[in-house]
C-alpha cells in the first residue's frame, strides 16, 4: 500500500493523523477549564481544520489546499507561541508560582509548543517535499 508513495504524501498523512490526535487532547484540557479565556478557543478550532486540509492533501493534490495548509500551519505556528506564553504565565499564577508541583497539575507548558511543531511540519510538508 505505501510503495510508491511520495515522502510528501506520507507526511501530509502523518501531520493530519497526528493533529487530530492534538486537537482531541487540547478540546478536552480547555473544556476541563471551561474555556476561561477566549484564546483557548484558537487551537480547539484551528487543529481539526489543519488535520482535515492535510488528509484531504493526502488524496488530493490541490494548489489550493496547499495554500489553505500553508495558512493554517502558519497559524498554528503562531497560536503555539501565544499559548506558551499563556501556559507559563499559568503555572506562575498558581499559590507559590514555579514549582515542581504547579508545573505538574498547572497548564502543560509543552502542550502549546507541540501545536507549533505541528504548524512548522505543515510548512515542511509544503516548502521542502514539493
């Protein structure tokens, strides 16, 4: 099944299989904290578009989803590097700021760097394999 595949189509694939993966496990942290602040609404919205427009990559060879992914992992890129900020911030919040224990049961600070990551792959994905 994957011989022949293109390192493009494979990574398209993996970038839509794993964001997915992502946006299930960042809509359950928001929900849990009832999504205090409204930027918690950005990965919870932008990961299922950026995992639907790479699987569709992996069938369909379309300059303009290649586009719409370029723009969304741009996003994403960017939301990661917000979400940082509010998730270390977070932790410093908690009674007796950045300790051990805040940094275990506060906000993931690694969390919002993994939807960066992602965004980085989708421009990896589009720049690099074409």
């Amino acid at each position: 099944m994957w011989a022949g595949w293109p390192a493009e189509r494979i990574l398209y694939l993996f970038l839509g299989v794993v964001s997915l993966a992502v946006a299930a496990q960042v809509t359950l942290m928001h929900w849990r904290q009832n999504f205090r602040h409204w930027s918690m609404w950005t990965p919870v919205i932008e990961t299922p578009l950026l995992a639907v427009v790479a699987l569709l990559l992996t069938w369909v060879n379309s300059g303009a989803l290649r586009s719409l992914l370029v723009l969304l992992s741009a996003l994403s890129g960017l939301t990661g590097l917000v979400g940082t900020y509010y998730h270390w911030a977070g932790v410093g919040e908690r009674v007796d700021g950045y300790t051990l224990n805040n940094f275990m049961v506060g906000p993931p600070v690694a969390l919002p760097l993994l939807v960066s990551a992602l965004g980085a792959l989708g421009l990896i994905a589009v720049y690099l394999m074409d």
